[in-house]
C-alpha cells in the first residue's frame, strides 16, 4: 500500500453545530466522528472541544470517546453548569501511537442525566500528525 504525503503531513477535522441532545443516561448520542484513511505509521494528537448549554444547574452533561470507531468507549465524563444561562467549553487532548499504515477512527457521545434542555451548540474533532 503506498502513502499519500497528504497521508504523512496529516491534518484532519470535523466540525458539527447546533445539535440538541435529547437522550438521557444511559442512553448516548453520537455527536461527532472523524475517520482519516490511510494514515502512515506515528504519533498523533487527537483533540475534541465541545461548546453546549444545559439549562440545569442541578443535571450533567455527560460525554466519552472512542479511539477505534466505537466498538469500545473510554471513560465517562460530565460536567456541571453552575448558571442555566452559561456556555460551558470542554477541550479534551489525547495522543494516539498509530503503529501501521491505515485508518484513524476516533468518535464522541453524548447524553444528559436528566431532561433538562441541552444544545451543542459547535463540536470540533481534530487529528494531526507529531512525529
């Protein structure tokens, strides 16, 4: 299989806006994937930042990641507003060991942990090459 140099230089993004999120614990929405295909041997930053509102200040918002296009998730993790009329941001930073030429398939989920309104309101998934 031979590599592209767009391959071996790669920046890669995804972005999505304006997502209600309407499940609740234990139920997920998949909010935002990115796939890079053919990806040459090394080191990446992976990077998520989520923008949302949660009018609760009582409620979670709740969240998780896949590093193999979902088939398993990581830990999960919430978050609390402290003002039902605040915007919180939550930047993740991760760095992948790709060991073989081939596809990057990294996901992010979503859920409340109880019906109070939400809104993504933009989510950035990013995938750049480091050595």
């Amino acid at each position: 299989m031979s590599v592209e140099l767009f391959n071996i230089l790669a920046f890669r993004h995804n972005i999505v806006e304006n997502i209600d999120i309407t499940t609740t614990d234990p139920d997920w929405t998949d909010l935002i994937a990115l796939t890079a295909t053919d990806m040459a041997v090394g080191t990446y930053a992976l990077s998520f930042s989520l923008q949302f509102t949660l009018h609760s200040t009582s409620q979670q918002f709740l969240y998780r990641f896949s590093h193999d296009g979902g088939a398993t998730w990581g830990y999960e993790y919430d978050k609390e507003v402290k003002d039902r009329n605040m915007t919180s941001v939550i930047e993740i930073f991760d760095i992948l060991e790709h060991t073989a030429i081939g596809d990057i398939d990294i996901r992010c989920q979503v859920t409340r942990s109880g019906g109070a309104a939400c809104n993504v309101i933009k989510a950035i998934a990013a995938c750049e090459r480091k050595a």
